[in-house]
C-alpha cells in the first residue's frame, strides 16, 4: 500500500482526552492516510442469480468460517444463506430462509432477507428474517402486497444455527406479521430483543422459557404512518453486557433505555442524538435516518456505546453513566471530507464494527466520483433509502485507545467495477474485512460476497 500520500493529524482536545478511560495515557500519534490508493477486492460467486442488496446479515464467527445471507426481492424467491472458509476460499450453501422457517410450499410472501447482526453465544449463531418484496407507494416502501395467488407476509422469525451440527432451529415469529428490521442479544442473559417493520413494534424474546413478548410501537405508526404519523426505524439496537439494559434512539433524536425485567422504555434525559454535526432533518420525510443513530456497538473498556450517525458519517460516543454523547470525528473518506458532502448512502452505512483486536473500528462508506476532474452529481435527496449517485468506496478504520483515523483508499473489483450498495462488513480472525455489494457478473447485477486482505498489515 503507498504511504505519505496526505496526512491527516487528528485533533482531539484536552476535554474529550480527559473523558477516555484507560489505564495509561496513550500518545497520540498523527495519522497517515493514502485515500488516492486503490484496495483491490476478491469477489466469490455464490452462485444465487437473484441476489439483491443485502443489509448487514454478515458475520464473522468463532470457527473462523464468514457466514451470510443473500437478499432476495422476489415474492417467491427466499432469501440464501451461505457460509465460506477463509482457508479453503470454499462457498457452502447452508439454507433457503424460505425452507427454515417451514414456508417453502405455503405461497406466501418470501422470507426474502436477514437484515440484522448475527450474534454468536453458546456455540450458535442467531439472527432473524425479514421480507424482501415491497411495493413502492407514495415513493416510500411499503410492506409488498401480494399478487398472482400469494397471501401476505406472515412476519419474521427468530433463528438459530448450530455451527458444529449444521442445524437451524425457528425460535418463532415477530410480533403483527412484519419483518424484523433489527435485532441483538443479551447473550449472558439468554434474551433476544428486536425491532419489527415498518410499525417499529419492540419485542423481546427469553430463551430459556422460549416466550416472545411484544412491547408494543416504539415510535408511533413508524414508518407505516403517513405525513405527521411517519417516523424512520432505528436500526441499531446495543445493549450493556454487565447489567442487560438495552439502548437504542428514535427520530426524534431521544436515546432510548429498557432495563431487564422492565416492559416500558424509558428516555435518557441527559444528552440527546440532536447535535449539530448531524445535520437538520424533517422527522416527517423519508429518505434520511433522521436524528436516529445509523450503528452502534458496546465498547468494554471504556463502558461506552460508539457509533455513527447516517448520512453526516460522525463518529460518537455515548456514556451511560454520564449521560453525555462525544462528538469524536466525522468517519466519511477524505475526498468526502473535502467537498463537504454528506454519506452517499441517504440513510448512512451500515458497514461499522469493531474488528476482532477490541479497539478498531472498520467502517465502509462512500465519496464522490470524478470524471475529468468534475464531480458526478446524484440526486440531492430521495424518499427511500438508497445512493444518492455513484459511490467511490472507502474503508476507513479508526483506532480508539489512540483517536488515529485512516483512511485506505477506494475499494475496486478485479475488473474495475465499484462496488455498489454496500451496506455489510465483517472482520476476518486474520483482518480481513468482508462485505457484500452489487457486481455486473454475466450482464446482470447482482449481490455478492467480497473480500479485502488485512489493511493495518504491514
């Protein structure tokens, strides 16, 4: 990888330094970024010619194999799910979601996706289902209404998925027949609680009594409610391991608390997602993510959340013992930095975690495209989530005991091709970040799975 193309000092003041936990002062070095670099990604034909974008549903896991889902937008066509192995470079087909979850043959809308984080714990990985057919209305989409005989979506279901038997088990279904757009996992105390769409109904699922219990909408009529009724759906759902209470935000911009053993959520009063880094938004109007933050992780060492905002791509972090949201760094790539733009994706990437080391964070997001030194403009807004034009991908990562920001450069395919819709990462045991996003293979579009070596490797 070339080196000292830009450099970027990163400028954290005394205050947020004095806010960090750590042992020992860590000094904090200026960081080197090569965004003019050129990441060449390994791309492995699955082998399923419907595959549509594909929203988080990618997972590294403890076998050291990369496990996901392929997304359909077929009312027939289920959803795929995959595993490969690192070591062999071996594809393995797994399951049709259609299959697992026992509606193969009922003719009802397809369980066409898995639109959340895989969570591993006791030697299984869960996840959960969601549709994948829609039908636009008003320009927004719309839970799919069903033609040609089907019948309606039955909602979404919990899975699990054995990784040495190779087995799944349907834990059940979501709550009201829709989809379960996200979901994690106390995994030390057996409870699974999730967000359905496009209400935004919150439920919680206890292992050990294998109960599911619907807490009812969280932000109204979500994003089944029309003008004043409308409200986006967090996405992003984090939990505190030590006491179990779980957090998430809402359009408004309110972070949001339910405590174990506690069925009504509460609004942290302290601090709020309302910043004006963010941006202004109309909590009205699709096509944003409004003050929702776009993805969040628990950060042990410091008992805090990191995240990043949609469509602005800031980097923060929240204590919830204080209260109180740091604003830490804007995480887009440089050339987004430097024309001032927001994320290319209207809603933010989804493609933020914490690699397998607990202190980088890896991020995919996206920048603007030049052609004979003009930029190609896209639209300035859109009533769905989507791009907003061409995106030049970059992987960014950040290193948080020390506040170091790099950015690695554009990611392209063998052939040239960008990577588009790339809304998923994972994090190799060797560093190697995986994700998924469109490729034009046999003069047709399609998802796949993707991979880039180790960018910290020396």
């Amino acid at each position: 990888m070339k080196r000292n193309k830009l450099i970027i000092p990163v400028i954290i003041s005394l205050f947020t330094m004095g806010c960090q936990q750590a042992a020992k002062p860590v000094a904090k070095a200026p960081a080197v970024s090569t965004p003019d670099a050129k990441l060449t990604a390994t791309v492995y034909n699955s082998g399923f010619e419907h595959s549509h974008d594909t929203y988080n549903g990618l997972s590294a896991a403890s076998d050291g194999k990369i496990y996901y889902v392929l997304c359909s937008q077929s009312i027939d066509e289920g959803g795929q799910m995959y595993s490969f192995d690192p070591k062999s470079a071996k594809v393995e087909h797994l399951a049709d979601l259609n299959e697992i979850c026992g509606e193969k043959n009922m003719k009802v809308v397809a369980q066409g996706k898995s639109h959340v984080n895989f969570v591993e714990s006791n030697g299984k990985l869960y996840f959960a289902t969601h549709l994948g057919y829609y039908s636009i209305i008003d320009g927004m989409e719309k839970t799919g209404v069903p033609t040609d005989g089907f019948k309606a979506y039955r909602g979404g279901h919990l899975i699990a998925y054995d990784l040495k038997t190779k087995t799944f088990e349907d834990l059940g279904i979501g709550p009201n027949s829709e989809g379960i757009i996200t979901m994690n996992m106390d995994t030390v105390r057996g409870l699974i609680y999730g967000l359905s769409w496009p209400t935004g109904y919150l439920f919680r699922y206890d292992l050990a009594k294998k109960e599911l219990k619907d807490l009812g909408p969280f932000t109204g009529k979500g994003e089944d409610g029309i003008g004043k009724d409308f409200r986006v759906v967090c996405r992003s759902i984090v939990i505190n391991p030590d006491n179990g209470t779980v957090y998430l935000t809402n359009a408004e911009g309110q972070i949001k608390s339910l405590k174990v053993g506690q069925d009504v959520v509460e609004t942290i009063e302290g601090d709020n997602m309302k910043k004006d880094y963010f941006g202004t938004y109309d909590i009205f109007t699709a096509g944003s993510m409004a003050y929702n933050w776009r993805q969040v992780f628990w950060y042990a060492p410091a008992k805090k959340i990191y995240g990043v905002h949609g469509n602005s791509g800031y980097l923060f972090s929240f204590d919830p013992a204080l209260q109180r949201i740091d604003v830490l760094e804007r995480l887009t790539s440089i050339p987004s930095k430097l024309t001032g733009m927001n994320d290319q994706f209207s809603y933010g990437y989804l493609g933020f975690k914490l690699g397998p080391d607990g202190r980088t964070i890896y991020y995919l997001t996206g920048g603007p495209i030049y052609v004979d030194g003009k930029r190609v403009m896209g639209a300035t807004s859109t009533s769905k989530g989507e791009a907003k034009g061409l995106e030049d991908l970059h992987l960014i990562t950040y290193d948080i005991p020390t506040a170091t920001y790099l950015d690695h450069g554009a990611i392209f395919y063998p052939d040239g091709q960008r990577p588009l819709y790339v809304n998923s990462i994972a994090i190799g045991s060797d560093g190697a970040v995986y994700g998924m996003g469109r490729i034009k293979r046999d003069g047709k579009i399609v998802t796949d799975l993707f991979s880039i070596p180790n960018p910290l490797k020396n």
